[in-house]
C-alpha cells in the first residue's frame, strides 16, 4: 500500500465502495456535476420568485 504497488499490496476501502455503480470518464463525471449544479441552481432561483 505505502510502494503503491496495487497487485502486491492491500487496497483500503470502506462500506462506501460498495455504492459505486460506474466509472465515468473525467469528462462524464465533469458533465454530470454541472447538470446537476444547473438544475439546483434552476429549481432554487424558480421557487424564490
């Protein structure tokens, strides 16, 4: 783990992994991000007016 060797080594990971359902790339994960900071953004500023 500290050499960084992933096939030698133990991987640390928590209960949490087991909610990881894909693995986008960084630019499908970039577009998801902003889709769904557009629509708060949108629903927030719709229902303060």
């Amino acid at each position: 783990m500290s050499s960084g060797g992933m096939e030698s080594g133990v991987g640390s990971c928590g209960m949490v992994a087991g909610l990881v359902h894909d693995i986008p790339t960084c630019k499908e994960l970039l577009d998801r991000i902003m889709a769904e900071a557009k629509q708060i953004i949108e629903n927030r500023l719709t229902a303060m007016l």
